[in-house]
C-alpha cells in the first residue's frame, strides 16, 4: 500500500496465536485501511465528476498522478479533496512547490484531511471524538473534546467524547435547555464562541480550571444544527484565525458522526456514580434481547486504569470491548439476567496462553434490571509493584509479624484501629484472636493456620472480628510462614479491613437480586435507595490525612426505620489549587428521589468545587442545579474551603446547622449566615463567613438527625451537642465522632451525618 504504515498483518501462511495485543493492532490496522480506502473513494468520485470519468478510469487517473508526482496517494487524494472543498489546497495537476511554509501548509491540510476521513469511517461517536482529537485538535494544544447530540428543544445529551475521565463525562452527559450562556449562545445563533481565557462571566464549563480556554461550535447536517462541540485546552489560549480555522475544518464532519451513534437510555445515574466508587475494576453492559448484542455502557476509572490503551469505548460492541473473552461475558450475562442471579467464574480466559496480557480474575457479573448487566473484576501485575501501590492507597492495611520461637508479636500502629483495640494494650498472636473471630469463622482462622503451620504454604483468610461495641468488621488475613531449617518459626503478614468494600459489594448484589424478585413497586424502590445510599455514602474507616495537618473522621449512620432512606451526604475533598473542600447536606424528604437527588447535588458540588471559585459562588450554584434537576427538592448545606496556606476557613450555609468550634476544650456554635435553602428561589447571592483554624482546633459538621427531637427544639438538641463536645474534648478524633454519634440524642428515625476535622499541631491527643 502507497504510502500506507503500521500494523501489516502477518506474514503470509504464518501460524499465529493472537493475544489482545496482537489483536488490539490488528483492528487498528483495518480502521486505518477503511479510513484511507474511504479517503480514496471520496477523491476518485470528484475526478468522476469533474473530468466526467468512470470510476475505475478515475481511480487509474489517482494512481497515475501518485506516480508522476512522486506523491503518496493518499497525499494526492487529500489535496483533491481540499481543493474541492475550497480548502486552500492546490489544483489536481499541480506540482509541489519547494517554498517550505508552502510545503508546510501542504501538509498540515493533508493530514488533516486524512483525519476527517478517519472520523467520518468511525463506528461511533466516541472513536470519531478519539480520531479528531489525537490526529488533529492535539497538534493545536487541545486535550480534550466534548460532543453533545440535540434531543430536544435546548436539550443536548454526551454521546462522544476524548481526554475526558469517566466521571466527568457523567456529570456532563445531559445540558438542559437552562445551558450555560455559551451553549446557548452556540444553540441559538450557530456561530462559533471562543474563549480564550475561560468564559468572562464565570459560567461553569467542562474542563480543568475556569481560565481554560474552550471553543464551542456548532455542528450542523444538512444544514441544520444538530449538536454542540466543545473543544478544551489545559489553561489559557491564544485562539488566533489560523487555529479557529483548523478547529472549525476539523470538526466540519462531527455533525455527520453524530447520526452513527445508536439513541440508547442514559445509564442511571446513581448505578453509574456505584461503580464509580469501587476501588476494582467495573463495566456496565447493555444486552438486547436474550440472542441480541451486547455493547459497553460506562466503564469506572480503575477498570480504564487496569487495561490502558485497550480500555473499551462507551458504545463499542462487547466483541471490540473484550476480544478474547466475549463469548463467555456475553453468556455469564445473559443467565444472570435469566436467572437474576450473580455468576462467577475464577479467571477469563480459562486458560493463559504465553505472551497474553493478565486474565481477569474473581470476574463477577450481576444482573441490573432488564436490559444491564455490571462486570466485575480483579487483576494482577508485577507483584512487588503492584503490592507497593495497593499499601500506598489502602489506608486500612496493617503489617504483623509473630515470632513462634520468641513469643514475640509486633504489629504496625494501624492494626489497632482494624482490630478494635487500644493502643496500650499488648499485640495480640494470629492464633490468640479466637476469641474476637466470629464464631462461624473460627475454622477458618483454624485452617488458616495450618496451611502455614503444618503444610507451611502461604494463605488468606477473611475473618468477622467481633469490636468491643458488638459491631462486626471484615478483616482479611494474608501471611507467609517464615522457615528456618524446615521448621516454622514466624508468621509475617497483613491485616486489611475490607468491610467497604464488601458493604459495597453486598449492596450490589442484594439491590440487583431484588429487582426481579420483588413485585412491590414501592417497596422495590425504597429497598434500592437503602443499599445504595449505604454504598455511596460510606464511613471514612480510622482517620484520613489531608493536606495542611487535616485528620479527617466522617460517620454515616442510617434511619432506624428501614426504608426511611434520606438524602444525607458529606464530602472531604483535596482541591488542586491547594485548598480543602468540607461539606455536609440533607435533602428534604425520603426514598429514591431523595438519594438521587443527593447524588446528584454531590457530584455537582465536587466538580463545581475544581473551579477555584469561592465557597458562596459554590452555593450559589448548587442552588441553581438544585431548582433545574431537584423536580421540587429543597435541600439545606454547608460549603467550607479551608487554605492551608493561612489556615483560614471560608464557608457558606444555606439554611444548615451552625457547625460546632471544638477549641482548647471549649465548644462554640459558629452562626451561619442567615441565608434560604437551596431549591427555595432563584437567582440567590449567598454570603460567606470566615475564620482562622490554629493547631488543636477540631470543627464538627452535622446533619440534623444528630440532635432532633420530638418534644424539644433545635437550640435545647444543639446545647446538648456542645455539652457532649466538651465532655469527650481531647479524645482521639475518630472516637470522637463514634463516641457523639452513640449517644446522640436525636430521636426522629432521620438519618446523620457527622464530619470531625481536626488540625493538628495542638496538644496531643489521647
């Protein structure tokens, strides 16, 4: 092939055995020939009908002229092309000149020709927005590109998108007719809007920083507009005539890509914003039909993380997605959604073949309503690194070390937080923990024990301690034996608290088994909020570290009554300027509608908050998400940044509970401004309120099912929560919060939320 590169294929009568890799090149190599044959077609048939040619007559002509040139033909076919289009490239039969910006200029339009014709041979809408993005916008600085499809009279939904992450796209994937002004702008008069320094008036848009410059621009089939195109660069931008012009030929065939993309049903929120938070791999399929295709419909941040360039595209079919083990996926899926049970198998493929990339292991596939189904997985690379990332993220991971000949038994600090110990009692041995194992797992830490005792092999284990309050954690035991001689003289290991991680699985599982069984409507849908509302808002195990001395400890506990689900949520966030995000809101109401609306309001806040903007810009505008996706709601929160820098804490209320000072052993209700509850009106400018934090000071954020009650008022239920703060001042911040939330004294069967911050530096605390 002229001028052709990449990927050739194998050699002729080679016996190969293809693994993902081999196969990942091999599909690129037959897009690139459908692009480039597509590129062709599109310049012989102009030959045709200006020099009114057969075809084949006018393919030879292509040919003759790569020849007589010297040219490769795909160079040739796109100056056809762009001499035709009015694009400044020259006449069929002219000779290359030798001027080097000429030749420059030459160039630049022949590839971007070729990665229009890339796009327009795409499968999908998301692969088009790839193409454009790496063969084209990239060149002009761009990193990022959005392409929204209209659906209705204002409204615009995600159907395609590049150097985007997964979470972003979902908190962009529908712009409601009350658009920012840029998207209206674009909707309403269809011309371009460039901003080269962000938008002026604030407005919030995708991209890294608010000063980032974007270009939005109209994307129009058959001369009517059918979509908006966001185009993003990292930071401020020169957006001179020569890149607007590169820009808006680009993005020329986006329009026609858009109608290659199937209309299919936005996947649920909440589900979405569940697989999101899992800290192992997750895709979302949708099946059609018990014999139809399977496609990928969301794929989380750890699944895109584990397999890199081969991650799958939302939209592609199952059999792009997973080439070597589609078959099997497809089936697992297709009887969990017959049987509405979960199905498992312990590795994909069944059998490794040399030189294949890490099988999926523990592969996990449960059934989500009628037409979904949720893939889960784990997988291994190089042990040692693999090993050193997982401690480095896991916070509830504790090495141990028993010495069977010394008697001798050390632990890491850690340990005690996962074992529900004080830190002045003595390291208990692996085999003197009995007495704290559940009693339905006492022979598992029995077998556990002998494989490293008697067979001396490594094992794992995971175990339900018993916590002195009568709680229930999972804990999971790792160990090795260590040998001397043939004889076991120590065990080394680690102790990992995986009681999230299973909640979050549990809930999983039991909402999707549930979503056939039940026939209650009502029911099914207060069932559903409960277990998600529990895997999206989990407790913060021990105590987290943030940035500028923060130690943070966060508690959920739901209602008492089982299916009075609220909207409590909370949120502790690093923000790249340095500062640190801390909230806590309640949605009026309970059920579904609340929890869904809660993620909603705490998606927005999180990706609101990396704009840099100020705490009651912030609150402002989750006002305004609230009025325009709330269908009603209300909700009241608290907004606060804190800067490192000079310690200061910055925070707006809409309508919240006055946080509480916890300082040198005195407590303090800081007043809030006085300002509406989100949802009330519309527009609303929120005030804010500041104070300096020094080292020693905890802060505690609450919601109201804290100090509710019946047959008292709010200021008798916040005096007793100053009361209890002085009592237990100086405990250890996370037995603070466990210690205020069991002898809270709210007894309205509400659901709460309590967040301790606590600067260090101060005393020590005991």
């Amino acid at each position: 092939m002229t001028g052709s590169a990449g990927y050739r294929g194998p050699p002729r009568g080679a016996l190969v055995d293809p693994g993902p890799a081999a196969l990942t090149a091999e599909n690129r190599w037959l897009r690139t020939r459908f692009a480039r044959r597509h590129l062709l077609d599109l310049a012989a048939g102009m030959l045709a009908a200006q020099m009114r040619l057969p075809p084949s007559e006018a393919a030879e002509y292509l040919d003759s002229l790569s020849q007589a040139t010297g040219l490769p033909v795909e160079d040739i076919a796109a100056d056809i092309v762009n001499a035709v289009s009015g694009d400044g490239g020259p006449s069929v039969t002219a000779v290359p000149g030798t001027d080097g910006h000429h030749l420059e200029g030459l160039a630049e339009r022949r590839r971007a020709r070729r990665t229009a014709a890339a796009a327009e041979a795409a499968d999908t809408a998301g692969e088009a927005a790839r193409t454009l993005l790496d063969g084209g916008l990239s060149a002009l600085g761009a990193d990022s590109l959005w392409l929204w499809r209209r659906t209705g009279p204002g409204c615009l939904r995600l159907i395609g998108h590049a150097g985007v992450g997964a979470a972003e796209a979902v908190a962009w994937q529908w712009i409601p007719p009350a658009a920012p002004e840029p998207f209206r702008t674009v909707l309403a008069d269809g011309t371009p809007v460039w901003l080269q320094d962000g938008p002026a008036d604030g407005s919030p848009l995708p991209g890294p920083s608010a000063r980032a410059a974007r270009a939005l621009l109209p994307l129009t089939r058959r001369d009517r507009a059918v979509g908006v195109a966001l185009v993003g660069w990292p930071g401020p931008t020169p957006l001179d005539p020569a890149v607007r012009r590169a820009v808006a030929g680009l993005l020329e065939v986006a329009g026609t890509v858009l109608d290659t993309e199937e209309t299919d049903p936005t996947p649920a929120p909440v589900l979405v914003d569940v697989l999101d938070a899992l800290a192992h791999p997750a895709v979302l399929l949708r099946l059609r039909g018990p014999h139809g295709t399977a496609s990928v419909e969301h794929v989380n941040d750890e699944a895109v993380a584990t397999l890199g360039s081969a991650a799958p595209a939302v939209g592609a079919s199952l059999a792009r997605a997973f080439p070597l083990v589609h078959t099997e996926l497809g089936r697992l899926a297709r009887r969990a959604l017959s049987t509405t049970h979960p199905q498992r198998l312990a590795r994909l493929p069944v059998a490794a073949r040399p030189g294949e990339a890490s099988p999926l292991l523990d592969v996990r596939v449960l059934p989500a309503g009628d037409e979904h189904a949720v893939v889960l997985w784990h997988t291994v690379a190089a042990p040692g690194l693999a090993a050193a990332r997982a401690v480095a993220r896991l916070q509830s991971v504790a090495p141990f070390r028993d010495s069977l000949t010394g008697g001798e038994t050390v632990w890491a600090p850690q340990a005690y937080g996962i074992l529900g110990m004080d830190r002045a009692e003595a390291p208990v041995p692996l085999p003197d923990l009995r007495d704290r194992v559940h009693e339905d797992d006492r022979a598992a830490l029995t077998k556990l024990l002998a494989v490293l005792t008697e067979r001396q092999a490594g094992a794992q284990a995971v175990l339900r301690i018993v916590l002195p309050d009568g709680t229930v954690r999972h804990v999971q035991v790792a160990a090795e034996p260590l040998i001397d001689d043939g004889v076991v003289t120590a065990v080394a290991g680690v102790y990992q608290n995986v009681s999230d991680s299973r909640r979050t699985e549990a809930a999983l599982t039991a909402t999707f088994d549930h979503l056939t069984a039940l026939h209650d409507q009502s029911e099914l849908r207060h069932h559903l909020a409960l277990q998600l509302q529990q895997a999206i808002v989990p407790e913060v195990p021990g105590l987290q570290e943030l940035p500028g001395g923060l130690v943070v400890a966060a508690r959920y506990r739901p209602a008492a009554e089982e299916y009075r689900v609220g909207g409590d949520w909370y949120d502790v966030l690093a923000l790249p300027s340095g500062k640190v995000l801390v909230a806590v809101g309640d949605i009026a109401g309970h059920g579904i509608d609340s929890v869904t609306g809660m993620v909603a309001l705490r998606n927005a806040q999180r990706a609101l908050a990396f704009t840099g903007h100020s705490a009651r810009h912030l609150m402002g505008w989750l006002n305004e998400v609230t009025l325009r996706t709330g269908g009603g709601t209300t909700a009241t929160a608290v907004c606060a940044l804190y800067d490192p820098q000079d310690h200061g804490l910055v925070w707006s209320s809409a309508g919240h509970l006055p946080m509480l000072l916890l300082r040198e052993g005195r407590a303090r209700l800081l007043d809030p401004p006085q300002d509406i509850l989100l949802g009330a009106v519309s527009p609303f400018t929120y005030r804010e309120q500041r104070i300096g934090l020094r080292p020693g000071d905890t802060l505690l954020l609450y919601t109201d099912g804290l100090i509710e009650r019946r047959h008292s008022g709010i200021d008798e239920g916040l005096t007793r929560l100053a009361g209890e703060a002085e009592r237990l001042a100086g405990r250890e911040t996370d037995l603070l919060v466990d210690e205020l939330l069991r002898t809270a004294t709210g007894d309205t069967d509400d659901d709460t939320s309590i967040v301790a911050v606590h600067v260090r530096g101060g005393q020590p605390e005991r």
